[in-house]
C-alpha cells in the first residue's frame, strides 16, 4: 500500500503587502500602489510592475503619500478586498 502525503493548503493565510497611498477622497476607502520587482527570465533584467488596490481605511486616517501595510481580507465591496493594517510611514 502506497503512503500518502497529508494534503497542505492555504487556507486562512492572508497576504500582506506594503504600498504608498496615492489617493484617499474616498470615504473610508484608499488606493494603494503596490510596486513589485522580478527579474526577466531570458534577458535577467529587472522589471518594475505596479498594481493599484483599493483598501478600507476604517478610521479615515490614512492620507496621499503615505507608506502602509495591508492584508488581504473578504470582498467588503465590489473593489475592495484589502484593509489597512498598520501606516507604516507619515507623508510630510
């Protein structure tokens, strides 16, 4: 009899990334701009992507060009399925 390998899944992990907020008029929403790097596979040159996720900022705190943190969480609307973690840097 064969042995089989416990199936492993990823449920209940949450992904958290880190971005600048480029926009906060919204009422208890954000948009935050998430760059990432990776490097080409053929030519090993690295590349810059952006995407741009809308967060639920409960407490209206956040403000354009700050540093924050947010973490995946359930569709709170019909764009928004990140919430604001922690603001990890104050725009001057």
């Amino acid at each position: 009899m064969s042995e089989e390998k416990p199936m492993t899944s990823d449920v209940g992990v949450r992904r958290a990334v880190r971005g600048s907020v480029i926009s906060a008029r919204m009422d208890k929403s954000i948009t935050v701009l998430v760059v990432r790097q990776f490097k080409h596979p053929l030519y090993k040159k690295y590349i810059r992507r952006s995407t741009r996720l809308h967060a639920h900022d409960e407490s209206n705190d956040c403000r354009e060009g700050d540093t924050v943190l947010i973490e995946e969480c359930r569709p709170i609307s019909k764009m928004k399925s990140w919430r604001v973690i922690q603001v990890l840097e104050r725009f001057e």
